[in-house]
C-alpha cells in the first residue's frame, strides 16, 4: 500500500488468484484500462485522493 508517497507493508492478504485479479481489474478499470494475460503490464496513475 502507499501511504504518503511511499509503500507500507499491510497484513492483509488475497485469499486466492481470483480475489487477486478481481482487485488488480478494479484497480485498471478506475484509470480506463483493462488486463490481457497476453500483454499483462498496465500502465497508469491513479487519480490523487
């Protein structure tokens, strides 16, 4: 996680690949892309909160 510019450990976990793709597919649809497992690098900044 990022905490004012820099990453922070967290204790929570994702409780198999399917809970782990349906947060990185949130996470790219808030900034108008999408994932294909043939090209899987995204590219992207999120909006400043």
């Amino acid at each position: 996680m990022e905490h004012e510019g820099r990453l922070a450990r967290v204790d929570g976990r994702f409780i198999d690949e399917t809970h782990l793709r349906l947060a990185i597919e949130r996470i790219v649809g808030a900034v108008g892309r999408r994932i294909d497992e043939s090209s899987p690098m995204v590219g992207g900044s999120a909006a400043p909160t």
